[in-house]
C-alpha cells in the first residue's frame, strides 16, 4: 500500500508540476513582434467555463463574408441580430452528448480522457459583456486577425469545397456542429486548440494549457 500511495503521490506531483510548467513558461518564449496597425483594429473575445474555451469573433461585413460556408450549413451569420460568431474545437463524445451537466454519462467522458475524434462547434451571439470575468477581450491586428481566421478556417473538414455539418446535432437552433480535423484527448483537448488559435493571432500563451484557468493565468502574464 505504501509503494502504492508513493506511485500516486508522485504522479500527482509530476502532473501538477507539468502544469504549472505550462502555465508559467511563455510560448512563444520570446515576444512575436507585433504589426504597427495592431491598436484597436479588431477586437476578439476568449469566453470560458470551468473546463471550455471558445474564441468569439465580431461580426461585420467582411467576416460574415469569410464565414459564409458557415450560413449555407445553417448557422446564421447574416442574421443582422448576431454581433459575434462563437467557436470552439472539442471531443466527439463529449461535446455532442454533454450540452449540460445534467446530461454528463460515463462514456463521453471516458472518451474526452482517452482519445476522440474532433468537432468545431459554432454559434452566433447578440452583445456579450466584456467586463465578465469568463471574458477576456484582446485587439488584433489586421494581419493577426486574418491569421486567426485563417488558422480557424482550416480546423474544418471540408468535403466538395463545403464544410462537413454533423447530422442532427446542435443544442438550439443557430448552432451547429462540424467535422473537425485532429484528435481530442485530456492532453491536447479544446483549450491547447483554443491557446493555438491565438498563437497564430500573435499573442502568448503558457506552453501547454489544458485547462480554462491555465490558459487565461498565462493570457493575463504574456499578453
């Protein structure tokens, strides 16, 4: 028992060392320079919860346009009601069987600890308050902004030059869910695609954040 208890102990120790490694070590480990137009050209948001992250982008006329494969497959980034265009990258498993807590089951979660295939998940968003404390706002750029879209843009599975819907799966009626590229599992789950979203935008983020918390402590340190 004692050779079992000093097994776990460590393995605790090792995984918290590894994460506070991850939060507190930059990546990149030097600062991006970062385009002169950067100041207040457009501004994006990191919404979270306890175990999620998704990236909101602002709705105008050239982003509806960039995303219109998005309303052909029924989300509806023209509705002139919709400000934001929410989106996330998760496990199969989990993100489509768990819209709530209380639909949690066994499965989805074993998957999400394991290894899954991957969805983006995306919805639209009327005013969202950036003084929340699950809000993060940052400006981009031009150039980081376009990196962004772009980097989001490539995460979907395109078949026929159109993008790859989920069959009946949305939690309401202006999400939807898509074929995403990569795999999920408990090491590189939705956050480390969220905090790579936003290295290709030019900001930092720790080197390996698994979780919400980890990710938006080293947003707050490097950025």
């Amino acid at each position: 028992m004692k050779r079992i208890f000093r097994r776990l102990l460590a393995a605790v120790l090792l995984v918290a060392f590894a994460v506070a490694a991850g939060t507190f070590i930059p990546r990149p480990l030097l600062a991006p320079s970062r385009a002169a137009e950067e100041t207040g050209q457009r501004r994006i948001l990191v919404l979270s919860n306890p175990i999620h992250t998704d990236i909101a982008i602002p709705l105008s006329k050239d982003t509806r346009a960039a995303f219109a494969f998005l309303g052909r497959a029924g989300v509806p980034v023209t509705d002139p009601r919709a400000e934001w265009l929410v989106i996330g990258w998760g496990g199969r498993a989990f993100y489509l069987e768990t819209p709530t807590w209380g639909d949690l089951k066994p499965l989805p979660v074993f998957r999400a600890l394991t290894i899954d295939r991957s969805v983006m998940h995306v919805d639209v968003a009327g005013g969202i308050d950036e003084n929340h404390p699950t809000v993060m706002p940052f400006d981009l750029g031009a150039t980081e902004f376009q990196r962004l879209s772009d980097f989001i843009q490539t995460s979907f599975v395109r078949q026929a030059d159109e993008v790859a819907v989920v069959p009946d799966a949305a939690y309401g009626d202006s999400d939807r869910f898509f074929e995403a590229h990569g795999y999920f599992n408990a090491f590189a789950g939705c956050n480390t695609w969220t905090a790579a979203a936003l290295r290709a935008a030019g900001l930092r983020t720790g080197l390996w954040n698994p979780l919400p918390q980890t990710l938006t402590l080293s947003l707050k340190l490097f950025n």
